[in-house]
C-alpha cells in the first residue's frame, strides 16, 4: 500500500504564488468523487494541504487515523513552539510523529495513557474531539448530551464535545443520532470537522482583504494584514504565529481568539484626502508583442531596446553575512532592504534602528508607503511610513518608497501616484517611487486586467510621480513582465525584480529575461537594527 504523506510545517508554510491557490479539479482523487465530504476533502487536501492524498493518487476518506498522524495533522495547522522533553512517553523515541507528539504535550493538548503516547494507534471519534477542543482552547460546555449513544461517551470528552456540538461542528452523527464515540474518526470525518470550524485558512504573510463566509484564521508564522474585510465568524490566531497580526477596517461577527502570543493591532483608518486632479482619459493602446526565447527554451516578449539579463551561474555568491555578494567586475553593487508596518510591529515600541541598520551594510531603502486593498480597492497609508521614511533619511540611508497597487484603470494608478504624492507631504526622496502592481489568484481585484490595461497603468502612474519631481520606478515579478507589462513602453523606468534565492537554489541569479537594476533576492533576510526576517535586495550600477 502507498505510504500516506503529510507535509511537514515548514512546507506549508513556504506556498509560492498566493496564499489562497485555487483548488485542483474533483478528478485529483477519483475516490472522493461522489463522497459525502467531497467539498470538504478538496478544500482541506487540494486547497491547503493540511490532509494529502497517497502516492496512488487517491484519497482514502474512510480510512481510520492515527493518534501519531493525527498529533501530526493539529501540529502543523497550529504551528506550536514550545517542545517537551523526548522522554515525555515511553513509546515515541525515535518515531516519525515524535516532534509533534511533544509539541502537543507541551500545549497541554496530547496527556497519553499511563505514560505511553500509543502513537500507532488509531485515534477514536471522542479522543480526536477532545485534542481540537484543547488545541482551541474551547470552553467547556455543561449542556447534556442528546446523542441516542451518549451514555458511552466518557467524562472526559463530553464538556468538548458539547461545546463543538453547540457551535455546530458536530455534523457526522446520522439520521440515527449516534455520535459513535469509541469508533476510529476517518480521514473524511476530520476533514469536515476542520471544514465546519475554519472558513479560511491565511497560511502565507501578507495583506488580505477578501472577505470571509465564516470563521479566519491565520497561522502564517509571520503575521498577516487583515484589511476591508469582513469575517462572519472569529479571527483565530494559531500558536506559532509569532509575528503581527493587524486588523484595518475589519467588520468582525465574533471574536478574536488568540491562541498564542502574536501581537494583536485593531484600528480604523482615516482616510488621506486626494486633491483634486486632472485624470487623463483611458488611453490605452494595443499591444503588438513579438516573442522570442529565453535561455531555457521558453517563449517568451520580445521587448526592443530593454537590456538582455547579462548575469548567470557565477555571478553570485554568499558572503559569510548570509547576503549574496556580486563577483563580477561589469557593475557596482549596492545593499539595501524594503520595509513595512510588518518590521515595526515585530520591534519593541515599532521603531527600527536605522542607525544600526546603516552601519550593518544597509546603503538603500524602500519603505512602503501604501497601498491599495485586493478586495476592496481603497487606498490606505501603511502606519508607519512616516517614521521610516524619515528614520532612514536621518540615517543617511538612500530612500524610496513603494506602494502595494491594484490599480484596473488608468484613472486608479492616477489616483494612487497622487494618493502618494499627498502622504509625502513635500519630503525630498533620495530614491524612487515604486509601483509594486501584483496578482498572485483570483481574489485579487486585478485579476483578468490585460496587458494593454496594466501597462496603460504603470506608465500613467509612473508619468504622474516623475511629474511632481520624483523618480518613478517599476517592480515586477517575472509572470508580470512577461504576461502584463511591456516593458518596451517601460523602458524609461528603472526595474526593480523579486526572485528568492537560498543555500539550496541551485540558479544563483535572477533568471528574469531582461536585466533588472534593483533584486529582491531573498525575504528572510536579517539586518541589525530590525527583528526578524526583512527583504534584502541588491542594486545594479553599470561601470
């Protein structure tokens, strides 16, 4: 039989692209197809990856579940820290759920048997309730039972149970009314468990404005923004989120129930007045792209006039500061970091130390300004761009400025340039204003937007900053640059490219097609002066 597979934590939470991918079709477990909780397996398997599939392809939803795999299963969506010592049990030395079995037990959520973890063992429908009740830090309900078998319910489990009961959770019992507590809970029986108490699951830091039908939660080690949103239900924040978690015009239904210690920030924004201004008509030309190919063969736009990327295996190396270092001698390279609310909220009174950064190599740095909601499509001011901007202008550091946009018309990159020009307030910028225009899904507002349209709105966004004596620049990920922007009608912008690298990358260099002047090669960088991961970045200065 193929061995089942459950991603470990750190997988889950290194997901590319967006933290919300959309699901793979019913097909992907030919098993599921038909079942009663078809929906739920798709959702918790296909969509997060909390609960995978055999190597078969299949699923197994009425498959019955270890105590070992399911300590597994709540380690890795809770992301817990702390870790008791290895002789907690007699029985788990050396097992592969050992590290989560002593996660738990640290947690106060996996007690054991007479001091025996029985890892092997298949988990029943009442013990599985009890571990998410504790891992939930439910209260305790004193409601009685009316399951038809709630006689064979033990003690411990029924003050668990009724509370999920009550918050109806509990929706396998049957037309029978059978809770049947001592029965092994299934792969199925726990997905839809997980499906009734979690709407959505934020896996991936980052800043979010989709609405919620039900209960959030945020497990992202680093914390997450919640922005113009509104969730049904409470915002659950899991045990390893260590980072800030902060809500900006949220409409919450329920309560914020923070299972850990992640700093918790609740405001309302007030709105920065836009002057008026002269917004120019939607002109919007077609694109007539050529194509050519890149070094691995694949198709890519043939943009006349932009500088082919020179760099390749070779041209990089890590120094012992853990920050790739150029090696060649065509151009002169400068260090710098991007920064946000995320990197104060991470600091004890939410200042960084520029001074300290500068002296550890920083020579640049953009700090994000603002940015435009991906559901909502309102403008917001990042809390502390004013102290960022002035603390590493005060430090001698190079500053720019970034703002996040979902801009779908000519009109909106308008609106959002001047939206930046009025946050400024006339400061003098060492370094340029970036339009930072992304689509990670379709929950993204500028999801569909054509080429024609988002390159209409770099070059109208880019034009309006330069006119009021700043320097614009474009930040684009490879998909964008080869799908959405020409950057033919760019060209006159420096380009600032996002690709991480690691000890592990096997391409140490940006593998965009076309050179860029500014990369974002890592964000886990560390940098004195900051606490936690930060974006570093390289620049490019031709000699």
């Amino acid at each position: 039989m193929a061995k089942f597979r459950v991603y470990r934590a750190a997988a889950a939470l290194a997901l590319s692209a967006a933290l919300l991918t959309q699901p793979m079709a019913a097909a992907g477990f030919p098993d599921a197809a038909g079942h009663w909780a078809q929906s739920a397996i798709e959702k918790w398997s296909e969509r997060y990856g909390v609960l995978n599939g055999y190597e078969d392809g299949s699923f197994h939803p009425d498959d019955p579940i270890t105590r070992g795999a399911f300590a597994g299963i709540l380690n890795r969506f809770l992301q817990y820290q702390a870790c008791s010592p290895a002789g907690a049990f007699n029985d788990t030395k050396g097992a592969y759920w050992e590290d989560a079995i002593l996660r738990l037990h640290a947690a106060g959520v996996y007690l054991g048997t007479d001091g025996a973890a029985r890892l092997t063992a298949n988990i029943t429908r009442q013990q599985a309730v009890t571990m998410v009740g504790r891992a939930f830090q439910l209260t305790e309900s004193q409601t009685a039972l009316t399951y038809a078998d709630a006689g064979d319910i033990e003690i411990y489990a029924t003050g668990y149970l009724s509370a999920m009961a009550e918050r109806g959770y509990i929706t396998d019992v049957g037309t029978d009314n059978r809770f049947r507590p001592t029965e092994p809970i299934t792969r199925a029986e726990l997905v839809n468990l997980l499906n009734n108490m979690i709407d959505t699951l934020i896996q991936k830091s980052g800043d979010y404005s989709a609405d919620s039908a039900g209960t959030l939660m945020v497990n992202a080690a680093d914390g997450a923004t919640l922005q113009n949103m509104s969730i049904k239900g409470d915002l659950i924040i899991a045990p390893g989120v260590t980072g800030g978690v902060v809500l900006q015009d949220v409409t919450l239904s329920g309560a914020v129930r923070n299972l850990g210690s992640a700093p918790v920030d609740q405001y309302a924004t007030t709105p920065v007045e836009v002057p008026e201004t002269t917004v120019p008509a939607e002109n919007v030309p077609d694109l007539n792209w050529t194509y050519t190919t890149d070094r691995n063969g694949k198709k890519i736009p043939n943009f006349s006039g932009v500088p082919v990327n020179p760099f390749g295996q070779g041209s990089f190396y890590w120094n012992d500061a853990g920050r790739l270092v150029y090696s060649g001698t065509d151009f002169t390279t400068r260090f710098g970091i991007d920064v946000s609310a995320y990197q104060n909220r991470a600091i004890s009174g939410n200042n960084i130390d520029w001074n300290a950064a500068r002296n550890d190599g920083v020579e640049f740095a953009f700090v994000r300004i603002g940015f435009r909601g991906t559901g909502s499509g309102t403008l917001n001011k990042d809390a502390f761009y004013e102290r960022n901007i002035d603390g590493a202008m005060a430090a001698g550091i190079d500053t720019g400025v970034y703002f996040f946009s979902q801009a779908i018309t000519v009109a909106e990159a308008v609106e959002e340039a001047n939206y930046i020009i009025s946050l400024l307030g006339g400061r003098s910028l060492t370094g340029p204003v970036a339009y930072d225009w992304e689509m990670h899904d379709s929950t993204y507002r500028v999801y569909g937007t054509s080429a024609a349209m988002a390159t209409a709105c770099a070059k109208a966004f880019s034009e309006t900053i330069e006119a009021a004596g700043y320097r614009a620049m474009v930040y684009t990920s490879s998909y964008v640059a080869y799908n959405k922007f020409d950057l033919s009608v760019l060209s006159g912008y420096p380009v600032w490219y996002p690709e991480y690298k690691s000890n592990e990358s096997t391409a140490l260099y940006p593998q965009l097609y076309y050179r860029p002047d500014y990369w974002q090669f890592t964000s886990k960088g560390c940098v004195a002066g900051l606490a936690g991961n930060v974006d570093c970045n390289l620049q490019f200065i031709s000699n």
